[in-house]
C-alpha cells in the first residue's frame, strides 16, 4: 500500500508545522505561516479553520501568537468584517527582531532581580547578573544581525512593510 500522496502545498504547510513543533512552538501555528506564506494574502480565522480542518478557537490563538512572534501582522481587509492574517513578506528578519526585543527585557528583568539580592546571597547574585548579561549581550548581537540582514538589497526590499 502506498502512502497518501500530497500536493507540494500540503507537504510545505505540514513541514512547517513540524519545524515550529521541534523548535518547541505549537504544530499548528507553523501550519498557520506555512498557509498564509503559500496563500500570499490575508486569510481570515475561518479561512484557515476551513483550510487547516482546525477549530476557530486553535485557530485565533495561534495566529495571535505568530503575530506576537512577528511573523504575521493582522490586518483589515476593505468590506470585511472580519480581521484577517497576512504572513510578512520577509518573516524571519522580523521573528529575529522579536527575539532581540525579546532577549533584551529578560536581561532588564534578570538585571532587576539580581539586584534585589542581599549581600549575604552575592554568589547567587553574581550567577543572576552574568546570566542577565549572557541575555543582554545575545540581544546586542541580534540587533547587530537584524541590522547586517536589513542591508543586503533583496531582504531590504520585502522587509519594507515590517512595522518594526
């Protein structure tokens, strides 16, 4: 018996599911950018729901939480009533500024903390504060990328709608 075979669309949207879920993210936010990267315009919660066979409820979370990552601005079609998705045209430049802006308040966060630690605990607050500067430092050099990525010519070109 042979496999059930899948269209080139099926396969793109299912293996980006499979790379957001091994990167410890939610299967089916990676099959929401898979669908709307293939789709190349917005795409309402019903749309997808209908698409992807996944409930409203699965489908509004996960869009909210790729649009927090960065990777798809919700947007207000003319004449529809509903709000729909649209995945960036460059994505990855930026889900690596989300995760800079990211790293950065986790290095304020952990600066705070360190810092609240009595003198008796100072190894403890030694540990917190490299910690938050291993974070502080990853964020500095996110930045510097994003920034080297955002020249080259090609990527400046699709990243010009990135509201960030």
């Amino acid at each position: 018996m042979s496999p059930r075979m899948t269209s080139p669309t099926e396969n793109f949207i299912e293996q980006m599911g499979l790379m957001t879920q091994a990167e410890g993210g939610p299967r089916i936010a990676g099959q929401i950018l898979g669908y709307l990267i293939v789709e190349g315009e917005p795409r309402t919660l019903a749309q997808m729901t209908e698409a992807l066979k996944i409930s409203k409820a699965s489908a509004s979370t996960n869009a909210r939480l790729l649009e927090l990552k960065g990777s798809v601005r919700r947007v207000s079609p003319m004449g529809q009533r509903q709000d729909a998705y649209e995945a960036l045209d460059f994505p990855n430049l930026a889900v690596i500024r989300a995760l800079g802006e990211r790293f950065r308040a986790h290095a304020d966060t952990m600066t705070e903390i360190g810092a609240g630690f009595p003198e008796s605990h100072a190894g403890a607050r030694e540990r917190v504060t490299r910690f938050a500067e291993f974070y502080r430092k990853t964020a500095d050099f996110i930045d510097d990328w994003t920034a080297k990525l955002a020249e080259d010519p090609d990527l400046a070109a699709t990243d010009r709608d990135d509201p960030r």
